[in-house]
C-alpha cells in the first residue's frame, strides 16, 4: 500500500494557533536535554515551526533562529509573532539546507512522513545541515507508545483514540484519530476547528495521515546517516523535574 501525505495546517492555522502555545514537554525537553549543551547565541533550526511558538522561545534566550514549514499561513503568523527570525517556507523532505546549524529540533513532524526510506532522507539532510558535534533533537509518536494505548471496536479493526478538544469563547479545536492500518502501522487523523468570526461560526477541516515507527526503526535511520550517541527519553523520564 502506497500513500502521499503533505501535512498542510493552513485550512485550520488560526484556530490551531489559538491552542498551539508552548508545551510543557517541549519546554522541559529544551532546557534539560539541549541548550545546556549549545554555545551562546547558537543558530537552532525548528522543523515545522508552525506560529512560532518555539522560536519565540529560543529567540528570547538569545539564540539565532530559523522556522520552517510548510503551511504558508501559520508561517505568516510566525513572522508576526517573531519578526526578527528566519522563516522558510517548505518541505523537508524537498529542502536543500546549508550547514550553517548548531542544533535542529522537531515536535510531531517526522510522523507526517510515511515511509522510512523518505525519514532517512530527512535525517541524511538534518545531519548535513549542522556543524561537527551539532545536536538534533525532536519529538515525534512511536509504534511502541501506540500499541500500548490503542482502543479496539469489538466489531471493527480500525480504532480510536479518545479526542483532544479545546474550547473557548471564539474557538473549538479537536484531533481525532480512525482507521489504522496494522501492516504499514498508518493512521488517519481529522482536525475539526470552529472559530466565531463576526458573531457567525465559521468551520475549517482538514485529514491526513500519521506513521507510527518502531523506536528501533528511527535508531537505525539516525545510525545510517550517521548520527552517534543516540538517546530516546519520555515524559516519565522528567517526573519530579
């Protein structure tokens, strides 16, 4: 079975920035597991940057910035939110970067990314992008987690995991997740945004599709490209932090 995907936010970007603000995780993950170990005003890459949320952050702490993505409207936002960094306009998988990065970091992109050979490309390219002794970190689902937390229907094989929904005065956001192929370990995920512009509520939807790799999967593309000193951390790693 053969897919194409092209994880395109801008039907839904100004509701999803609505809620798209800085996580928790992301934040913990930064400050303990990456910028202690950059040099001062060091140049970070953010792999779908979406609003800016990440970049505003490095930013503010002195380091120089670049965001890119691929939904030209969350990226016209980002420009608004963080005028003074670079933005690029983009898929990863197609870009040609010039290594000019001290460290690249990633949230919930990679799985947009349907097959490994087209993951190890990204990774090939990643690893040229950045100087010698640059770190790459990211955050991405894995088949492991999935497995562990997936619902059956007793009556069907596809499956469901329970929805996020946020809700406001002038927004309703909500991902949800159908229809996994066990074989190729891919799943459909629907976004559904309400937004109440000039006392009229306005809906925006958009699908795509989302793959789960093993742990053991992303290790190997990393080696191959060669990445070295390769370390996998979850939230229960920062318990107490």
């Amino acid at each position: 079975m053969s897919f194409d995907n092209v994880a395109n936010y801008n039907p839904i970007a100004s509701v999803y920035t609505s809620f798209a603000s800085k996580r928790e995780m992301e934040t913990i993950a930064l400050e303990k597991l990456l910028l202690p170990y950059l040099p001062k005003e060091a140049h970070i890459l953010d792999i779908g940057c979406a609003n800016g949320r990440t970049v505003k952050t490095l930013n503010m702490k002195g380091y120089q910035t670049t965001g890119i993505d691929i939904s030209e409207e969350l990226l016209r936002i980002a420009r608004l939110n963080v005028p003074e960094s670079k933005f690029i306009l983009g898929d990863i998988r197609e870009l040609e970067l010039q290594p000019i990065y001290d460290a690249v970091i990633s949230s919930d992109v990679f799985c947009h990314i349907l097959n490994l050979e087209e993951l190890t490309t990204v990774f090939r390219k990643v690893y040229a992008a950045m100087h010698d002794n640059g770190i790459f970190g990211f955050m991405t689902p894995t088949a492991d987690e999935v497995w562990s937390s997936k619902k059956f229907d007793e009556n069907r094989l596809d499956f469901e995991i329970i929805p996020k929904i946020h809700i406001t005065d002038t927004c309703v956001y909500s991902e949800r997740f159908y229809n996994y192929n066990e074989e190729e370990r891919i799943r459909e995920v629907k976004f559904n945004g309400f937004e109440l512009i000039d006392g009229v509520w306005q809906r925006s939807d958009i699908s795509m599709l989302i793959k789960d790799y093993f742990e053991s999967d992303i290790k190997s593309a990393l080696v191959n490209v060669g990445f070295i000193e390769i370390n996998k951390y979850d939230k229960r790693d920062f318990d107490g932090l």
